[in-house]
C-alpha cells in the first residue's frame, strides 16, 4: 500500500509541473499573438485572407453531393463572401488607411479590428467544415445536413455583427476623432 502511495506522489508533482508549464507556454504564445496582430494592416490583411481561403474551400465543395436547396444555400455563401463580406472588409480597411497613425493604433479600433478578424476566421472554420461534411458525405438530407448549414448561417452573422460594430466605431470616429483618444 505504501508503494502505491510513494510512486503516485511523483507522478502528480509531474502532473502538476506540466500543467503550469503547458500554461506557462499557452499564456507566453497568446502574448505574442497580441503582440504580433497589433497593427492594423496585419489585421485586415488576415481577415482578407481567411475570406479568400474560405471561397476557396467552398470552391472545392462537389456539386454532386448537394440538393437543389443546398446548392442553393451554397451560392449564396459564395455570392455573401465574394460581395458584401469582401466590400465591408474592404470600406473598413480604407477607413482605417485615412487615419493618423497614432490612432490606428488605438485600443478601441484594434478591439472591433481583433473582433472582425475572428470573426473571418470563423467564417473560414465554417467553410471547411461544410465542405468536409460534403467530402464525407454527411450532406444528405434532413437532420444530418443541419449542422453544416447551421455554422455557415452562425459564421455569417458573426461577420455582420463584427462589421457592424467596425462601421459604428469609424462612424464615431469621422465624427469624433476625440473618441479616440478618451480610450
């Protein structure tokens, strides 16, 4: 019984050293991932990004393993990414190029930038997985088709929120550039 005790005790100082290393590593990563997406250019140039790969993974989607609602469905994400997604990240990013640098760089207008990026990345997620659930064939009909369908629809209105809040913020600040400095 002793034996047992004394070869646990180790095993969970181990336990517990890798925990707060692995939290040490996750924290130091997120740190230089704020660090890196600090500048606005970058931010933008990722959400562009995201949005081009995410047509191109819907580009990919066999036509043959869709109905006629889904592929109805599936235009209309195209047309959604390749029109208003791309035009709003595009006004936002014109907008922002106008600004003084000082207040590019401002807290306020990285937060909704931050925002509108993860947002384009969880448009991207979204198109993958629609086009995995249609590669492995879980596009039937019915229930199995929801939750792809369901993502694109939660992924879109994440970018309309996202954009919304960007157009109100620049919306602010071509009024009141003071409101950028009282952040």
């Amino acid at each position: 019984m002793t034996n047992d005790r004394r070869t646990a005790c180790p095993v969970r100082r181990y336990g517990a050293g890798l925990a707060m290393a692995s939290g040490a590593f996750l924290a130091a990563m997120i740190g230089l991932a704020t660090a890196h997406a600090d500048d606005v250019d970058d931010l933008f140039s990722q959400a562009g990004q995201d949005l081009t790969q995410g047509v191109q993974a819907l580009d990919h989607v066999p036509a043959t393993s869709l109905d006629v609602g889904q592929a109805a469905a599936l235009a209309t994400q195209e047309t959604i990414q390749t029109g208003p997604a791309l035009s709003l990240l595009d006004k936002a990013e014109t907008f922002q190029a106008g600004l003084p640098a000082a207040d590019q760089t401002n807290p306020l207008l990285l937060d909704v930038d931050h925002q509108l990026v993860q947002a384009y990345a969880g448009l991207l997620d979204a198109d993958q997985g629609f086009l995995a659930a249609a590669q492995a064939g879980d596009l039937g009909t019915g229930v199995t088709a929801l939750p792809a369908e369901l993502s694109l629809l939660d992924a879109d209105l994440a970018v309309l929120s996202a954009d919304f809040n960007v157009g109100v913020t620049d919306l602010v600040a071509t009024f009141d550039p003071a409101i950028l400095t009282a952040f």
